[in-house]
C-alpha cells in the first residue's frame, strides 16, 4: 500500500477528504521523523514500536576491490509490531 492509497483507504473509511487527511498523515510522519531524529523512541500501543538502535563501528570487508572499509558508528531505525499486530498478520 502507497502512501496515496492509505489516504484514500482513511478518507473513505473517516468521511473526511482526501486534503485534511494527507495534511494528517504527513503531520504524523515528521512528527515521527522528528522524534527518532532526536533520540527518542516513539511507542503506539497496540501497534508497535520506533525506536533508533545504535550500530558501533565496525570494519567492513569490500570483497569487490578487497580492501577493508572502516564503518563509523551510526543509528539505524527499528520498527516492533505490538503483540496483537503480530498475531493479527500471522
């Protein structure tokens, strides 16, 4: 599902048009960009979890030119569904 496909899906189902509902679900999102560029972890219960799990640095072998690469420390986001989330998709 896109992106333009969940603002349809959310306007047919709520009544609102399709302007209210991206203005919210773009809100959401940089919200949600906002706070994991900040460090902190954004739960929704019974959906999941954003939380930004930190990497340390490492070096990286590049069997392509066989040379080691250095690989700073960096964070990387995380999604874990809720429980409920979880057992509805299996």
């Amino acid at each position: 599902m896109t992106k333009a496909e969940l603002i349809n899906e959310l306007a047919i189902s709520t009544g609102y048009d399709k302007r209210t509902i991206s203005v919210i679900v773009e809100g959401f999102m940089d919200t949600v960009k906002k706070q994991l560029a900040e460090d902190n972890d954004v739960f929704l219960r019974g959906f999941g979890s954003f939380v930004c799990k930190h990497r340390a640095a490492k070096t990286a072998r590049d069997i392509n030119r066989c040379i080691s690469v250095d690989v700073p420390a960096h964070r990387v986001v995380h999604f874990k569904p809720a429980k409920d989330f979880s057992a509805k998709v299996r």
